[in-house]
C-alpha cells in the first residue's frame, strides 16, 4: 500500500517545522510566569562554610531566594541503576541534593535558585549570592581516584570507589595467556563529551489546585512524572504532568530530571505563580550531564592461526561527583552485554571500576556503553592484524560468530539471535572498494598527503524496558487517534508509526495522530532511548491495531448479517468468507458510535512486553580519510555504512539516523574533548572551546543496509539510532592509524586533532 511498511515516506513532522511552526520548551509561556536562575559555584571541591543571600533577596524584582535548607522536604536526585559487585555488595549511591547541601563537589553544582519577575533580574541577583567555601584537593584525575591517598568526595563511604564490575573467568583468562602464541595490549582513552541538543535545556512549571505541571523536553514523559513524583515530591503520580513539546535531540541528557526542573515545581508550590527556566549554551557545558570518559586497558589472546583464545578488558569509568540516574550502569552491564562483540571469545574476564571525581556527573550518551565496548574490541583486532602479519579483514572473517552458531550466548548471558556478520563485512567492503585503496593511497602520497583505509564492526544491544503500551482509537471521521509510551526526540515516530498503523489498519496516512509526551494521555511508557522505538513501540502500535480491528469484528458481522466466526478482516476491510459481502473499516469505526452498538469509539489498549532479551543491531563501517602532514589535518575522504537493523520500517528515517550518529562519532573521534584543569576548573566550557563538527567537516556518508530480520518480534526490527555512533569512532581512528603506520606511529589518543597528529609525525623520523 501507498506510505506502508519500507518505503522511504518523507517527515510528516517536517513541513510544520521548517515552516516556523515548531513549539519547542523555551516558545511555552504562561500568564504571570516568573523566572529562575541558578547561583552555580565556582569551586570544584570544599565544604560550604556561609551562603550570604542578603543582596540577592533585596534586589529589584526579586521574588524568592532558595538554598538547600528551603528544600529539605525533597528527595534526592535518584539513581536507578541497582547492581551489586562479585562479593554481592551493592553499589554505592550518594545522596544527590538539588541543591548543594553542606559541600561542593563539582563545578557547576547548583547552590542558590533566585526567581524574579524578570529573567535579567533573576541573573543580576544570583550574582549578589556570596558564597564562602573551605577548600578541598580536588580529585580530577581518574587514575589517582582510586588511590588510597585520594581525597574522598563522599566521606562516609571511605573511598571514591562506587563498585568494582567484574564478569567472566579470570582463572581460564589466565589459561588462554598460557597457552597463547600472540599476545595484544591496547591502552585506550574513551574521551569525555557533552551533549549538545538542539535547544539548551528549559522548563516552566506550574502549580495549580494540588497539581504540578511542567512543560520540559524528555525523552519519555512517564518516567520523568514518576521521578518527580515519587522521588522528589513525594505525591501521587496524578498529581504531576509531564509534557513535552518540540525536542531537537535527546542523546541520553535527555532522559535525566535535573535540578533545574524541580526547582522551577517548588517555586511554582510556593509563590502560586508560573515559574520558568532557560539555560545558556554556556550553562549547559557545566549543568548537562557528560558522557563516556573511560581509561581501559584490554589484553587479546590468539592461537598460531590467529583465532581469539581469551579477552580481557580491565576500565577505569568516571561517575563524576555524583551517580546520574544510569551512571554506574552504562559502563558496566549496559556496555557489558556486549564485551567482544561479534567475535567468538573463548574466555572472558571483564572488570570495571566506577570512580568519583570532582567533575560534571556522567550519564548515558549516545549509545550508552556499547560504543566504548566496540572501540575497545575493533581497536585490539587491528592490533592484532598488525602483530600477525595479516589482513585485518580476514582476521575478522576468522573470529567472527558464524550463522551457523546462532542463537549465540555470550558471556553476559544474553543471546544474540540473528546476524550476517561477514555478509555484512562484505558488502561493506564492496561498497567502500575496499580492494582498491592501495591505488588510491599512492596517488595521494603522490601530492604528498598520507591516505588510511579502517573498518569498525559493531554490534549494539538494543531494547530499554521491557513493556511498552499503545492505544490505539477509531474516530468518526475514519481517524485514528493512537497514544504511545515512546517519545520522538527527532527520530520521526509520527511518520513510522503511521505506516505501521496504516498499513495494518488500512488507514489513510495523513488521518492518522500520533499522541505523545504528555502524561495527561500517556499513563505507560519507557520513552525512547536505547533504539527500542521500532521494537517497543512499533510492535506495540501493530499489537494495538491488530486489537482493535478485532475489536469491531462483532460490529462488522450484524452489519453484514452472517455469524461473527465466519467475518475475516483484511487492510481496512470485513468480509464473509466465502463471500462477496464486505463492509469497510470506516464504516464499523461510524457504527460503533450508534446506541445499538454501545454508543463509543473502537479504541484497544496494549501493553506489549517483550520479556528479557534485546536484540542486536549491527554493522560494517568503513572510513577513509587523508592527512596534510604538514598541518595535522584530517580530512574524511569517503565514509561507507552497511547497518544490520533489521527490517527497515522507513529506509530515508533510517539513513538519516545513521548520519546522525556517525556525525556524533566523528565528533567524538576528531574534535570533542572535555577538558578540566587539576583544581577541577572546566576550561572547554563554550563552542569557543569545545569543538563540534560542522557541516564542512562532514563527508557524504553511504548508507545501506543488510535486512537480517529479528525472529523475536512481529515487526522483524532490531534499532538503527546508535550503530553510527559505535561503527564510527574504531572506523575513523583505524583509518588514521593506517595512515600513520608507515611513520612509526601506532596509537594515538582521541579526539584526533590537528596538532595531535602534527606531533605525533614531528616527533618521529620520516
């Protein structure tokens, strides 16, 4: 049918968007609102001795001055990531205040709320705050936090340790280094970034007859409402609503409750008056949750032919000063699940300690573990290849899981069910003309530049929550009103969703309205991240239609007067078997309305629960790139993808998503860098600083795909929204590193700027 199931439908979103028609948090206004600002303090560690809010309180326009003494009938910021170390301890979460309580962790941390009648007012007397804190060391160097010398950002745990991962056998690691006849270490650096959505985060509260409401960009509404519900304010979930408009971006920063939001609810309570805040671009590189930020050093054991005998990955994961909601989980299980990613790893020991230091929290970004595991494995087969003397292709080729061992359990113990690893591998190689490069190479050395050829192979788990719901209603006018869990952050749900429904149903594209991001209609949901839409939400819609075609069978049988068992429904359609008697979908929707068949709309609620298991997207990614070796400069010649998503719902949404995350990888890889001085002062805190790629930066990217469909969901989906951000970053540094060889240079560090690479080729001899 016209815009089903694979074909590359345009945005539905778009036209509204580019026409000036978006509505996102910062465009929300409410009558009498006040403002908010944040006195954020300037030290990265010390115990508050005096918070002085004399001349804020009594500056023009101010309304209220908050500290943490004003809050204390409120939570913490909560951490949802239980899990517990080999000795079954669990891991240590501090108590995150919304306000610095009695000591400073980190620069940035929020201290006083001021709210004024005017914006300007508001950030005039957050200024006026004085502040007096007793100094502390600061603990910014993620080596020196576990060391017993370190200073201790939270007492009264005795150390900056929050838990000690470990998985797999060292013992039979141990073994398979016996007995190995090639050995490769690789120290590798997992660099810090910030995530830097669209529109700066903002909200507007209100408070109104016993209810909150707040207008705030999410990545899922339900979860944000029962944060903010349980956790903080301790009331009924009714008594919150959570919208969320226009969001331009998500990128895991979006699927925390910040302070800022819960201050703007308690301002709200308190003055009987609207209250709204907006950050600066500038505000968000100290307020906005960080991510990656890894030290890791891993060891490949191989046999004489070159197949793996044992893996082990040993990382050192910075927390930050505090645990985010997901902190501690993203560089364990979440990157654990995939630890040797598509290779057969005989033995496995994985290890992971999560520090604190006196840095902006981490959280989940991007992909949320699971790149850093592929870097880490991608950058130790090129390794190998090297140390062998043999093709890097051929060496995967080699170890990689084979169809003919799937289902394949690894040793997480989760099941990777379908794949085509080296199919995939070899159309990305054809793609890219793999087999041609060394042509290419010489003529580039030729105008004196160096050319590098790489490959990263990734796998990702996908999935999130494990239920989804979706509602699916009939509307007189042959509409469909459909309510779901998950929230679109850019990826284009209003437009997949649609050809799901529609071409299920039978209905119309453009009739059908998608209902999100409002918990005043969504009452279940895991919101979207982890690429679980398609999955989650896209086979709870079809689930959902399916119900309510069902639904109207009895109406469809007394209109077309034959029994209910012998009406079949087919793309829009009731018909008698073995008849030409049919009645359309639009009529049954119009008859149930009538008294005779109770007088309401067809409507049918699912809840889809997919039990334990994700599924695996993956995919080939090939990068080439040139070096000007007199400046350092890389540019990205040729970039190739084969991603294996699984059945492809819209095939133009989903190479727009892989754009996206590979351009997010090659920031990564290339430019993006967090950088703090050793008093903990962040010095990258502005574009000025901080680095992130711009169009001229960014290669035409050829996207394909290899539909292995997923055999555990209707749909056959597996998820498309992170494989970029994993193929890219072993692609892009493999390729540089290739370049590289022949002048002695073997590992370098990301981002890959400029003066890096000029160093690294200055320092040795041509």
């Amino acid at each position: 049918m016209k815009f089903g199931i694979g074909q590359s439908v345009p945005r539905k979103e778009d036209p509204r968007l580019v026409t000036g028609g978006g509505a996102f948090t910062d465009d929300i206004n409410l009558p009498g609102q006040l403002f908010l600002a944040v006195m954020r303090s300037p030290y990265a560690h010390g115990r508050i001795t005096d918070i002085d809010i004399s001349a804020a309180s009594a500056a023009a326009g101010v309304m209220a001055v908050y500290t943490a003494a004003d809050l204390a009938e409120l939570g913490g910021l909560p951490c949802r990531a239980v899990l517990k170390d080999r000795n079954d301890e669990p891991c240590f979460i501090p108590h995150r205040p919304i306000l610095a309580e009695d000591r400073i962790c980190f620069v940035g941390q929020a201290v006083v709320a001021v709210v004024a009648q005017s914006r300007q007012q508001a950030r005039d007397a957050a200024e006026l705050v004085e502040l007096t804190v007793a100094d502390l060391p600061a603990v910014v160097d993620l080596r020196e936090a576990g060391s017993p010398d370190a200073q201790v950002l939270h007492e009264a745990h005795g150390s900056n340790l929050s838990i000690h991962y470990e998985n797999g056998d060292e013992g039979a690691f141990e073994q398979a280094l016996a007995e190995a006849a090639h050995i490769v270490v690789v120290d590798l650096v997992n660099n810090r970034v910030v995530p830097s959505p669209l529109e700066p985060r903002a909200c507007v509260a209100s408070y109104d007859d016993g209810k909150f409401t707040l207008y705030n960009p999410s990545q899922g509404v339900y979860a944000q409402q029962g944060v903010l519900a349980k956790a903080i304010f301790k009331v009924p979930p009714a008594a919150v609503r959570v919208i969320s408009g226009d969001t331009g971006g998500g990128f895991g920063v979006r699927g925390e409750v910040h302070p800022e939001a819960c201050l703007c609810l308690f301002a709200a309570r308190e003055l009987k008056q609207s209250v709204k805040w907006t950050g600066d671009r500038s505000e968000m590189f100290l307020a906005d949750s960080h991510g990656r930020d890894n030290l890791t050093t891993a060891t490949l054991t191989l046999d004489a032919q070159g197949r793996i005998l044992g893996l082990k990955v040993v990382t050192l994961a910075n927390l930050g000063a505090y645990c985010t909601a997901v902190g501690p989980f993203v560089p364990t299980i979440a990157g654990g699940r995939i630890t040797g990613t598509v290779y057969k790893i005989p033995a496995l020991y994985h290890s992971v300690q999560c520090l604190f230091t006196n840095t902006m929290p981490v959280s989940a970004y991007r992909g949320a573990g699971r790149p850093e595991s592929c870097y880490v494995m991608e950058r130790l087969i090129e390794a190998a290849a090297i140390e062998l003397g043999v093709s890097a292709v051929e060496l995967r080729r080699k170890n990689f899981i084979a169809q003919e061992d799937l289902p394949y359990t690894n040793h997480s113990g989760v099941t990777i069910f379908s794949g085509d690893f080296s199919g995939t591998m070899d159309l990305a190689i054809a793609r890219s003309d793999f087999d041609q490069f060394a042509q290419r190479r010489a003529t580039a050395r030729s105008n004196g530049r160096l050319r590098g050829i790489g490959i990263g192979y990734y796998v990702e788990s996908s999935g999130g929550g494990p239920q989804e719901e979706a509602q699916v209603t009939l509307n007189k006018d042959g509409s469909a009103d459909v309510v779901v869990g998950t929230f679109s952050h850019g990826q284009g749900h209003r437009t997949t969703y649609s050809q799901i429904i529609g071409e299920t149903l039978g209905i119309d594209f453009d009739k059908i309205n998608i209902i999100q991001g409002d918990t005043e209609y969504v009452k279940f949901g895991g919101g979207t991240g982890g690429s679980r839409s398609s999955q989650m939400g896209g086979v709870a819609v079809r689930q959902a239609s399916h119900a309510v075609a069902a639904g109207g069978l009895d109406i469809a049988a007394q209109l077309l007067q034959a029994p209910a068992e012998r009406v079949v429904y087919d793309a829009g359609v009731y018909r008698v078997a073995d008849s030409a008697a049919a009645v359309s979908l639009d009529d049954v929707a119009r008859a149930a309305f009538d008294e005779q068949f109770g007088a309401k709309a067809l409507s049918e609620v699912i809840r889809y629960d997919r039990g334990s298991g994700y599924t695996f997207p993956n995919g080939c990614h090939v990068a080439e790139i040139e070096i000007d070796p007199d400046t350092g400069e890389i540019e990205v010649v040729a970039y190739t993808a084969v991603d294996d998503c699984g059945r492809v719902i819209n095939p133009l949404l989903a190479r727009g998503q892989v754009h996206g995350g590979v351009v997010q990888g090659l920031g990564q890889t290339l430019l993006e860098g967090v950088h703090y001085n050793e008093d903990g002062q962040l010095l990258t805190g502005s574009f000025m600083d901080y680095c992130i790629p711009r169009a001229s930066q960014t290669p035409d990217i050829d996207v394909s795909f290899n539909e292995v469909l997923e055999p555990n969901n209707e749909l056959g989906v597996k998820g498309i929204g992170e494989g970029g951000a994993c193929g890219a970053p072993p692609a892009l540094v493999n390729a540089v590193l290739d370049a590289l060889q022949d002048h002695g240079v073997s590992a370098l560090d990301m981002p890959l700027t400029p003066e890096k690479i000029w160093r690294a080729l200055a320092s040795r001899p041509s």
